[in-house]
C-alpha cells in the first residue's frame, strides 16, 4: 500500500478552486494512478477531516516548444474534495 503523502501531490490555488472553498470544495493535484477511494482516505488521514465526495478528471498535458524541438507537458489528474458540513481544512485559511 502506498503512503498517503505520495497519492496528494499539491492544492492547487487558483481563483477558481478558491471560490469552490465557499461550497466546502477542495482542489488537488493527485497521482496519476490513485483512484477515489484512496484519494478519499489519503485526505480524511493528512488532514483529519470527513470526506464526502471526490470528483477527479485527468487534464491532458499541453504541447511545448523549445526552438525546434517539440514536446508536450505531462498528463495530471486533479481532484476536488467535498467535505463534510462543518469540516475545514487549515491548509486553506491563510490565503
């Protein structure tokens, strides 16, 4: 079994994952393999919080370019966690 630390990666902070805080809604980039049960018990152990849904979606890498060579970003799979009523994650306060 994997460590939970290596299936959360990073939040991600933007303008819109910011205003999805207002809903109880958290934004993750996760492994590319985990699925949504293990994100679901990687975030309620980190965090010690109540899960109450995951929705994920694999963004597909963006092509680049560098003089003549070309070549693409990676793929990601991103999350958004639903909390449960009342639960905050603190990691999201300050900002």
């Amino acid at each position: 079994m994997r460590d939970h630390r290596d299936i959360i990666i990073k939040p991600v902070v933007t303008e819109k994952s910011m205003n999805l805080l207002v809903d109880n809604k958290y934004t993750f980039i996760v492994d590319n393999k985990a699925n949504k049960t293990e994100i679901k018990n990687a975030v309620q152990n980190i965090f010690d919080v109540k899960v109450e849904k995951v929705y994920t979606m694999n963004i597909k890498g963006k092509p680049k370019r560098m003089g003549r060579f070309e070549g693409r970003k990676p793929n990601r799979k991103k999350a958004i966690v639903n909390l449960k009523e009342g639960q905050k994650i603190r990691l999201f306060e300050g900002i």
